[in-house]
C-alpha cells in the first residue's frame, strides 16, 4: 500500500502482529479489556486476538459478540433496512452522527447479518485517540485516522491524503466505508450534512466533481436510537459552553460521552440506507456552479436521511411539548414514560454542572433535552410541508 497512508490507514494483515504486541503488553488496554471480558483470563483473549490474521478475523471474534451482547442488555433490538442496495457492492455510509462508537461499530454488525462479506473501514477523528493503545486498537479494527488540529495548508494536505484513501479503500480494497455526515455530533440532533465533507470526498478520483463524489457510491444512512443515553451531557455542554466564554470539552469528557454511550440504554434502534446517489449525481446540471454542486448534494443527502428516519413516540412527545401541539403518534402512557426520563436526565445534567461550579439553568437545560428529541420529527415534518 501507498506509503503516504501510513499515518493515517487502518491496519492491514501485515501490521497485526506488531500491534498485537504493543496492545496485549499495555496495562491499561489489559485493565480495559478484563473489564469488558470479566470472565475470561487475560492470557486466553491474549491468545485469541494473535490468532486473528485479518483485522475482518479480530472483529468477528472480539466486537461482533460483544456488541450483540450489549444490544441484548441495552436496547430493546437493532435492525437494518438495506432494500436499497446491494450486499455484493461497496458503498461509502454518510451518516447522521449520535454515538461517538456504536454509530459505526452496530453497523457493522448489521452488514455481516445483512450476508455482506466485509465490513467498513471508518472514520475516526485524532482528537478521540486520547492515548497509543486506543490508536493501535482503532486501526485494528479497520478504522482509518482524520487529523484534525493543524494549520489551514496542512489542513488541505491531510483533507487530500484521506480523500485519495477513501477512494482508494473503495476502488482497490473493495471495502465499504463509515463517515460521519459532520465533523463531530451534531448536539441538537439537527442532523445537516456539512460541504467540508463531501469538498473532501472530491478532492481524490478522477474527473468531475460529481464523477469524483460517484466513485466513491455514496449511500445516506439515517440511524434512529429511541434513546440517547448522552443527552444529558449533551445539554450540560450546552450550558457549560453558554455560561462559561471560550470553555471547551477535555479528553477525559469524551472519554465519560463514549462510555456513556456505548453502555447506557438506548430502546430501539433503527438503520435505513436510502439508494446510492449514484444516479441522482448524474442527473445534477452540467451547467451548474462549481460552489453550487457541493450544497445541492448535501441537501439531497439530508432529505433521504431526514425522510429515512425512524421517529418514536419521544420524537413526537417531544415536538408538541415545544410546539404547544397535539399533533398525537403517541399514547398518553408513551408521553409520562418520556417526561419522567427527562426528568431523570435533567437531575444528572444538574449535577454535572453543579460540580463544574455552574448553577444550572433547569429550563434552559429542558428546552435543550427536548430539542434533541424534536428535532428528527421537525425535520421529517418539513420534508412533508415542502
């Protein structure tokens, strides 16, 4: 493989050995992993994982089960609607972005259930890499490296370099590919795709613009949780950032938002890939502006996952809660079920910022949770009133 990656490639057969070296002899990857794997001696998983020749052999053997475990204790069921595409193709995954792990991780759990014979390489950014043993453990898991803290030429360098890498995983490596459809989160769940990312997506290929952006078969993937086991550190951020003038959020907290997220209870869980863009690339304007075609494509891509998304009754509640409406979807159980888990969930906002010596702004912090939960129903209603 092409020498410049290597800063930023997933892992491939050739690298496993030396990775699986540095991780097995590293005590905090070794306290991590007896956590996860309580009964289960480390010498024996230290075993398994040097057996696993491909980095496809590692997650079938270590995050295919554990994830199904964890679907078992915290939802209540994931599942995956792929009648839009084709498992014997690969395709580039543009997602909404609410879980800083299992976003990608149950995505790939849902492709090998789906009878696809790979799974993703995914897009993770530097700033979430908080120490060696995690970068090693990502890279092992296919996932690829977005270097984010630079100037704005180096910038431009590493956009292109991942750029030639996408299109090279989906063209040489026949691998599919999970990006966020932003950089980070987006808090409110007002889930907008960003131009950055598809300027990015064609700064490698070959050709046009849009032949550049077809290269890589891009499918919008709406992905529902009923629950966001987060949200009240969502809200409490939003306070924090409000309240306190240049406050930013540590590794230490994005380490707390990935725990969270990964162990806290999430309902039900819903993905839909709508079609591959292929064909509407196709039929944008060959006329059309050149710092136009960016803007028409995000707003195709936000319109399949807006429309894709499932909504629950919390989606509902939480919309008329806002709006003073009643538009209904939703028994009257359905809504004391969601105004008690917000209730709960805006005391451990509380208390977050409590200790942060902030004095916490109760409806402010309600009016945020709320807004996370309306959002998805506001933006597939207005796809309708359009």
């Amino acid at each position: 493989m092409n020498e410049e990656f290597d800063n930023i490639r997933a892992y491939g057969p050739e690298d496993l050995p030396e990775a699986y070296e540095r991780l097995t002899s590293d005590p905090q990857f070794k306290a991590v992993v007896e956590k996860v794997f309580p009964h289960v001696p480390f010498e024996a998983l230290s075993a398994k994982l040097k057996q696993c020749k491909t980095n496809l052999d590692f997650q079938i053997a270590f995050c295919y089960p554990f994830l199904k475990d964890l679907l078992a204790k915290a939802s209540t069921g994931c599942d995956i609607d792929i009648t839009n595409i084709d498992n014997k193709r690969r395709y580039t995954f543009v997602s909404n972005h609410r879980d800083i792990v299992l976003d990608s991780a149950l995505l790939d759990v849902m492709l090998i259930d789906s009878g696809f014979k790979t799974t993703c390489e995914i897009a993770i950014g530097d700033n979430l890499l908080a120490a060696p043993w995690i970068k090693d453990l990502v890279r092992v898991n296919k996932s690829f490296i977005v270097l984010r803290s630079a100037g704005i030429r180096e910038m431009l360098t590493n956009s292109k370099r991942m750029s030639e890498y996408m299109h090279m995983v989906i063209n040489e490596k026949n691998d599919n590919i999970w990006i966020a459809q932003r950089e980070g989160r987006a808090k409110d769940s007002d889930d907008r795709t960003q131009e950055a990312i598809l300027k990015m997506m064609a700064m490698g290929g070959e050709g046009t613009a849009t032949e550049r952006l077809k290269q890589l078969h891009i499918v919008p993937l709406s992905i529902s949780y009923e629950y966001d086991p987060c949200d009240y550190l969502k809200a409490a951020e939003f306070q924090l950032k409000r309240d306190i003038e240049g406050w930013k959020k540590s590794k230490q907290d994005d380490v707390l938002s990935m725990q969270t997220g990964i162990m806290g209870f999430k309902g039900a869980i819903h993905y839909h890939c709508a079609p591959a863009i292929d064909d509407y690339l196709d039929q944008i304007p060959a006329d059309t502006p050149k710092g136009d075609i960016f803007k028409v494509v995000a707003s195709h891509i936000d319109k399949c996952i807006h429309s894709n998304y499932r909504l629950y009754a919390n989606n509902r509640v939480a919309l008329d809660i806002l709006d003073g409406t009643s538009h209904g979807g939703y028994s009257e159980a359905e809504k004391a079920t969601f105004e008690q888990y917000i209730s709960k969930q805006l005391s451990k906002a509380e208390d977050i910022l409590s200790k942060s010596g902030v004095t916490p702004d109760r409806d402010y912090l309600r009016e945020r949770m709320l807004t996370m939960y309306a959002n998805p129903a506001r933006n597939k209603k207005s796809l309708h009133n359009s």
